[in-house]
C-alpha cells in the first residue's frame, strides 16, 4: 500500500471523532485523500458519485445504521470497517456478520486511531483476497459450465476414470451408447460394467499396460473394441484412452465411438465386394470357357483350310480356299478384340514383365508389316534411337498387339506415300528410361472432332471407309487399355488430307536376367497377335510343299479328345514327317506313353475325365523311375493369363494355343526334337 493514495470515505456525525481522524492522518502522515459523510443520507450520496478504496464508519448516525448503506458498499466490493463506542462489541460482531470486513473500537483516549492504518491495509488486503477467490470461484464455474455443456452436446461419449478404474465422469453420450444414467455409474467399477464376459481379462491386461508401460502404447490411438449395453448387448466401439494428471492422480478420459451402423455398413461393403469378386471369377471363368469354345471350332476352320490350301488345287478352288481362311482369320481377329476387351472388363486382363531385344523384336514387326505396306505400294521403314538400350522389359507380346493395330490402321487407311515406325527415347534416370513409338502415315488423316471420338470402344470414325476396310472398333480402344495398364500413355495428332501419326510412351524398367526371357522369334501367343493374317495369302510353302517336311519318322503321341482338332493336328503332324498315335483322353494317354517311346507329346489341357495337367503328372511320376523325360508341348485353347504357368507346373515343356498353324507346329518340332 506504500506510496499509493488512498481513498477513504469516513461517515461519522460526531464532530469531534471526525476531527480527531482528520489529525491522526495528518499526524501520521498517511497518504490519504478523504471524504466525510456526517450522516447516512450523505453517505448514500458521496457513495453514488465516488469510487472508494476504504470505507470507515460509525455504526449509528442520527438519521440512521451502517446497514442502511452497507449494500451499496459492499456492491462496490469497497472493504469497511465499522467504528463503535466501548462496550457495543455486540454492535461490531452484527456489522461483520452483515458485510463488515473489520472493527474498530472507539477507546476514549483514541489509540484506536494509532492503529487505523494497519486495521485499514489488512481490511484491504483482505478484500482483495476475498475478490480474487470469488473471481477465481466464477471462473471455475464458467468453465465447469463450459465443460458440461460440451460434453453434454457430444456425440461421442466422454467417460473419466479414476486410477482405481472407477467412473468419474459420465456424459450424456455415454448414457445413450450403454444405456446407463450418470447416477448408476458414478463410483462403480468401469470394467465390471461395461467390458463383455469374454473380454473382461484382455481389458484388464490392456488397461495394466496402459499403466504402467512407459510409452502408454495404446494411449491416444483409437482402438476398435466391444463393449457391453445395459441391456446385455454387446456393442462395437472405437475407443480412445488417454491419461492425465489431476491434483496429483492420474485419470483416463475414455472417448467411446458407437461404431454399429459403420460395421454393419463395412459388412455390406465386404459382402459386396465379396459378391462382385465371385462374379467377376464367374466372367473370367465364363471367358475362358467361350474362348475354348470359340477357338476350338476355328482350329478346324483355319488349320483344315490351310492343310487344303496344299493339296494342288485349281485356281478357283485356291481362291475360294483362300477367301475362307482370310475370312477365318479375320474372325478370329474380331474374336480375340472382343475378348480383350471383354477382359479388362472383368479384370482378369494380366500385364507381364518379360525381358527382350528390341531389335529382333523390331524385324519381326517389319517382317509381319513390309509385305502389308508393298501389297498398297507404301513404303515401309523404320527409325531406331540408337540411345535405346537393346535389352527392355515390359509386356512385349502386348506392346506387340498395340504396334501391330497401329501399323495396320496406318496401311489400311493410307492410299499412298508411306508408314513409318520410329522409335525413340524420351530420358533416361534410375528407376528406368521412356520410350516412345510413333507409327505415322501419308493418309487420309482424321479431323479435330473425329480424333475426339477415337480410343473409345466400338468407335470407327468414318462408317463408309470402316466398310471398304471392316474392322471392329475396338482395336484402338484395347490398345489405350493395355498402354495404361503398362503404365504409358497413348495419343495422336492427325492433319486432314496429310496424315495421321499415333504415338505411346511407355515406362521401360533396365531390363533384369531374373525375368523370364521373350524373344521375337519364339513368342507362344501367335494368333492373338495375328490381326495381319487376315490379309495374308497362305504361306509361302504353297509354291513348295516338300520345303517344310524336315522331320522324318519321328513318332509323336498326339492328345486331344475334339475330333476336329485331332484330325487337324494329325494331318499336321503328318505333313511334318512325323508318325502320330492320337488318343483322347489323359488316362489313355499315360498307358500310351509307358509303353512307347514318343520324341514328343502334344497334349490338350481340356479334356473330359482326366485332364492334360493330371495326365502329365501321371507321365512325368513314371519318367522318373526310369530316368526318361519325354517333352510335353501343352495344346490350349484357353487364351487367358496364366493358363501357361498352369502347363508348366504341370511339368509340361511348352505351350501353344489353338488354332495351331503348321508352321508353329513345325517351330515346336525343331525346338525339342531336332
Ligand atoms: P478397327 O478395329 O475398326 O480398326 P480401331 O479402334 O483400330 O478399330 O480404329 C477405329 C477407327 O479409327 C477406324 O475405324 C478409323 O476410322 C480410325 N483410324 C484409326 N487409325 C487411323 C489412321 N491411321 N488413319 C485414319 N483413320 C484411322
């Protein structure tokens, strides 16, 4: 209070204590600025229109008590001290009990005086101190409020538990989520409560680690859990636990998610994809099967009309040959669209990672497209980057397919000029190169708005050119699927009457000895590739049919229970010089092959009873008591990924899909028997 002035209002109607105040602070010298009230209504009004830090008042004034203003006083928080005559202590207790802060009693002599400065600080101090709690009381109780009313408007449950685990603090959330009112739980064990029979113990142990590990593991982190209703029913939650300090004990908020609709909804959500995921095994399933019973009657078509195509025919038979195996293999072509697209539909549409060498992969491109582009008089070249690496990775058999769509798009829409391929590096850095293919041509090239339409499934931009050149409109669709899918990206710019030029860019990884080798000249899935068939004049072994007969008396056990394709591939076989027991099933099979000794087995996968993979397994047994190994070449018509894998876990040597053209057969032979 030193050094500060303070402001003191005296009422008092005796003259003479006045004066004597008036002296003691002039003799003390305190540092007062005072007012002198001389009765109760000049003390209502000074009060009115002054703020004061102290107020020191007789009790009884002539026209009335210190009660008449105490309210006002004690409205303003101003401390007082009532001043009485000896003998009225009586007075000054009923003045404290009513607001008073302290007393003072009105000796004769006045000492009373020699201690007002002390009375006058403490009665200050202790107002103050009075003032700050009640502060202090309000703002706990604002906040208190604050916390009710936010923990009461939450929707999830706020739960306090002390360290003995007993309930502290229940919210309303709380009471909706496990049925039970704050009253019933307040104090009661919150395990023996909530937590279900069967995970009372896994609680315990939770809540003990909880405890005592340091690094509170579980502490914070939203946990999914069951707790138990009033009504006995269990109910899923998400909870969350946290510990912290209050007046020296620990306590844990548990925040508790009711999380019932969002599991049943995760459950519908699992049954349905569950469901989607049995229908789309049902579709691929379904496409294999189709695929089986597409190409299997085309294995007839296409293999019997090229057998016939060789049996000297006069030029008019030789033409109508010629038109049903071009339009055989311009079905097929329509055929294996329809399935790849039907299969990246369904998603079983597989990308492989093979290592190859682009160049042998390029001349077999060039030597499939030359003849193509000579049969239009266009000129045919190709642009390689020397940069590229020769070694890549990719999928080449479906990088293969898109190059082979473009390419013939570019010759069959192309009148004159010519149709280039280059290839080119876009970069290289660590994780791998890009590369880019451009096929360009001199043709018709393809407006702003047509170019708008293209990439998209069943789309032919111009019907009265689609119908010179057929095609089903799925080409550069497929195409765009399989560069996404490789991870590339695919466009064109076209320029009407100049030209067309369709470029991919594709990811190529540093190719790795681990991965299984491609090589251009041996790739298994000829027909999917084959869309250039359709223009193709029979092979060149028409002008010479003895050229391709280099395996002679070779004896080959021939497995197949359609009787198309067996008579087919026996009539193959037989063109290649070499003698065939054909059987039709896998149990035949076996009996055939322990009693001869065959240079090779051609074995259908697909067969009634037992099948190619058993059959094989059965042979590749009996081989090993007798140290043989016979090589098996699986004959499939399933064209889907991973029928191959199947063959060769089988124990089969190799793998080729029907139709199967003589020259494949021939490939095969020299493979494994010369
Ligand atoms: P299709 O199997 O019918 O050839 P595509 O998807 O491969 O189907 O091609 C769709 C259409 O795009 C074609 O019918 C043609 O109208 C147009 N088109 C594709 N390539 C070219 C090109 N190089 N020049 C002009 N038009 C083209």
């Amino acid at each position: 209070m030193e050094n500060m002035v303070l402001k003191v209002l005296l009422i008092e109607d005796d003259l003479i204590d006045q004066m004597a105040f008036k002296r003691a602070i002039i003799k003390q010298k305190l540092p007062y600025q005072y007012l002198v009230a001389g009765s109760i209504k000049e003390a209502s009004r000074i009060l009115s229109d002054h703020v004061f830090d102290v107020v020191v008042s007789d009790f009884e004034l002539g026209d009335g008590t210190l009660f008449d203003v105490l309210d006002i006083i004690i409205e303003k928080d101003v401390p007082i001290i009532v001043t009485t005559g000896t003998g009225d202590e009586e007075i000054a207790v009923r003045a404290i009990k009513g607001g008073a802060d302290d007393y003072m009693i009105k000796d004769p002599e006045r000492n009373y005086l020699n201690i007002l400065a002390t009375t006058i600080d403490k009665a200050i101090e202790s107002k103050k101190s009075i003032l700050e709690r009640k502060q202090a009381e309000e703002a706990l109780l604002r906040s208190e409020e604050k916390f009710r009313a936010i923990t009461s408007s939450a929707l999830d449950g706020i739960i306090l538990v002390n360290s003995q685990g007993h309930i502290a603090f229940w919210n309303t959330a709380a009471e909706h989520i496990f049925g039970y009112s704050s009253q019933e739980v307040l104090g009661h064990g919150l395990l023996e409560l909530l937590a279900p029979a069967g995970y009372y113990d896994e609680y315990q142990y939770e809540l003990h680690i909880l405890k005592t590990s340091e690094k509170l593991r579980l502490a914070g982190k939203p946990i999914e859990v069951t707790g138990l209703h009033k009504n006995g029913l269990e109910v899923p939650i998400e909870l969350t636990i946290s510990p912290f300090e209050l007046e020296g004990e620990i306590f844990f908020s548990w925040i508790v998610r009711d999380i019932t609709e969002r599991k049943q909804t995760e459950q519908e959500l699992n049954e349905a994809r569950e469901a989607a995921e049995v229908a789309n095994r049902a579709k691929g399933e379904f496409l294999a099967n189709i695929s089986h019973e597409i190409r299997t009657p085309m294995t007839g078509i296409i293999s019997m009309t090229e057998l016939l195509l060789d049996t000297g025919l006069n030029s008019q038979q030789l033409e109508f040959a010629t038109t049903i195996f071009d339009a055989g293999q311009h079905l097929l072509k329509v055929i294996n669209d329809i399935l790849d697209y039907a299969k990246f539909e369904s998603g079983v549409m597989i990308i492989e990672n093979k290592n190859f060498e682009l160049l042998p992969f390029i001349n077999n491109l060039t030597r499939i497209i030359s003849p193509e582009a000579a049969k239009k008089h266009l000129t045919f070249n190709t642009q390689l980057d020397p940069k590229i690496p020769s070694h890549l990775s990719c999928d080449p058999l479906r990088l293969r397919q898109i190059l082979l769509n473009l390419l013939t798009n570019a010759i069959k829409f192309t009148d004159e000029g010519q149709v280039s391929l280059q290839v080119s590096m876009m970069g290289k850095n660590v994780s791998g190169s890009k590369i880019r293919f451009a096929v360009a041509d001199t043709g018709k090239g393809i407006s702003p708005d047509d170019q708008k339409k293209l990439f998209q499934p069943f789309v032919q931009v111009d019907a009265s050119i689609t119908r010179r050149h057929g095609g089903s409109g799925l080409g550069l669709a497929i195409s765009k699927r399989l560069v996404e899918a490789m991870g590339g990206t695919i466009g064109l710019g076209s320029t009407t009457g100049r030209g067309s030029t369709f470029w991919l860019v594709l990811p190529f990884t540093p190719s790795s000895d681990e991965l299984n080798e491609y090589s251009a000249e041996n790739e298994l899935d000829h027909i999917v590739n084959s869309k250039l068939k359709s223009y193709k004049i029979p092979p060149t072994y028409l002008k010479n049919p003895n050229q391709i007969i280099t395996n002679t008396a070779h004896s080959i056990l021939l497995v197949e229970d359609d009787q198309v394709a067996g008579m087919v591939a026996q009539f193959q076989l037989n063109k290649l010089g070499c003698s065939v027991d054909l059987v039709t099933n896998g149990s035949e099979a076996i009996n055939a092959a322990a009693q001869n000794d065959y240079a090779l087995i051609f074995m259908d996968c697909h067969m009634p009873g037992m099948d190619g993979f058993q059959a094989t397994r059965a042979i590749r047994e009996a081989e090993l008591s007798r140290g043989q190994h016979v090589p098996i070449t699986a004959i499939t018509a399933r064209a889907l990924e991973g029928d191959k894998e199947m063959c060769l876990q089988a124990g089969m040597d190799d793998y080729i899909s029907k139709p199967v053209e003589l020259q494949k057969m021939k490939q095969v032979l020299d493979h494994w028997i010369l």
